[in-house]
C-alpha cells in the first residue's frame, strides 16, 4: 500500500470514527431528554425540566407518533400546574390528539382543564368520553368524570362512574368519598355515611388522603 493509500485510509477511519462518536452522542442525548420529559423512566419531575426534555423530544425529529404524543401530553401536563400556560397546554393536547387520535391520555388531559382550570363541564365530559372509549380500563378517568357529573348535579351518573372507579381499584378511597357525597346529596344518608367512612378506613392506610383520617371529611 502506497503513503497516499493509507493516509486516505487513515483519514476515513477518523471520519468514520467521528461519525460514530457523533452518532453516539446523539443518542445519548435523545435518551436523556426522554428522561427529562418523563417518558424512559417516568420520574416525576420539577415542571420546567419536563417541559424542556419534552421540547427536546418534540423537536429531534427522532420521535415516533407514539412517543411523540406522549411527549405532547407530559408537556401539556407540565404547562397545566402553571396557570398562566393553560393556552400552551391545550395547544399540546390537542397536536396530541391530531398525531394520535386514539391516544386515551390527551383526551383524559384536555378534560382535566375543562374540568379544573377552565371549567367546562360538558367538554370535560366530551373528552372522559373519548378517552374511556379509548381505555375502559381507567379508574382515574372514571372518577373525574363522576366530579364532572356532580359538578352539574347528576347524582345518578356521578355515583355509577364512581362505582366504576371503584370495581376498577377497589383502594380508591376519594371515589368512595366523593361517591358518599352523591349519595347523600340524593338523600340516602346511609349509604353516604357507609362510604365516607370506608374513605376514612382507606385513606389512613394509603396516600390518597394524606395518609390520615380526613377522606370522608
């Protein structure tokens, strides 16, 4: 082999071995931000952290629809726990939406929005709709939507979401709670007070109320 040879060998060796290290660190830096955006693993983490990673995520091009929905969501999710960024995070669930329209979490995220920050109660339960069609399996979904129905005085369809709930996760102490409520607002103060107090039971063993009497308060 010639000197010309094998300095052109040597030279896409390193190009080679350039592209590799580039290729690498690429990845590793993708793997983190799907770290930060909460999506491998899912920590809980400080809003503007998630909302960076997620960014980083949203904008690598890397993204299956998948994860990019995801995405979506969890940085939806981060802007809806600050009150001035309601707008963002409905702007990113509804991208989720059109990017993955059987994705159960963004309907089940917009809802919350239209159930809490900007109440509206028929929207909020348009989306539990969707979003337990999606995934009957929720017992969360199942519940909001039971709040959202007592919020407009349906008791009867407020306490069959929350039964719901509960054959979902038997443990779910604020939905016998909340269920006890209906049922008292009904008029059936015996079966209220039954389940406030299984609320209390539960949520001194588990964190749903703080760990203390106060659930069926």
């Amino acid at each position: 082999m010639t000197r010309t040879m094998r300095s052109a060998l040597l030279v896409a060796i390193g190009l080679a071995c350039d592209v590799a290290f580039a290729t690498s660190a690429e990845s590793q830096d993708y793997q983190r931000q799907l770290e930060r955006c909460g999506i491998d693993p899912k920590p809980r983490l400080p809003p503007m952290e998630a909302i960076e990673g997620c960014t980083a995520v949203i904008n690598s091009g890397k993204a299956t629809r998948p994860i990019l929905a995801e995405a979506l969501v969890r940085r939806g999710d981060a802007y809806r726990s600050r009150q001035d960024d309601i707008d963002r995070a409905l702007a990113d669930f509804n991208e989720a939406i059109r990017v993955a329209p059987d994705y159960a979490p963004a309907f089940a995220s917009r809802g919350f929005v239209h159930l809490f920050a900007r109440p509206q109660l028929d929207r909020a339960i348009s989306d539990f709709n969707e979003a337990i069609r999606i995934d009957p399996a929720s017992a969360n979904v199942f519940y909001y939507r039971g709040v959202a129905w007592s919020g407009k005085g349906d008791w009867d369809r407020a306490i069959a979401d929350f039964d719901r709930a509960i054959r979902l996760r038997p443990s779910f102490s604020i939905a016998y709670r909340d269920r006890g409520k209906a049922k008292r607002a009904k008029g059936d103060k015996a079966g209220g007070a039954a389940d406030q107090a299984e609320a209390e039971r539960i949520g001194r063993q588990g964190p749903d109320c703080g760990g203390a009497a106060g659930c069926g308060r």
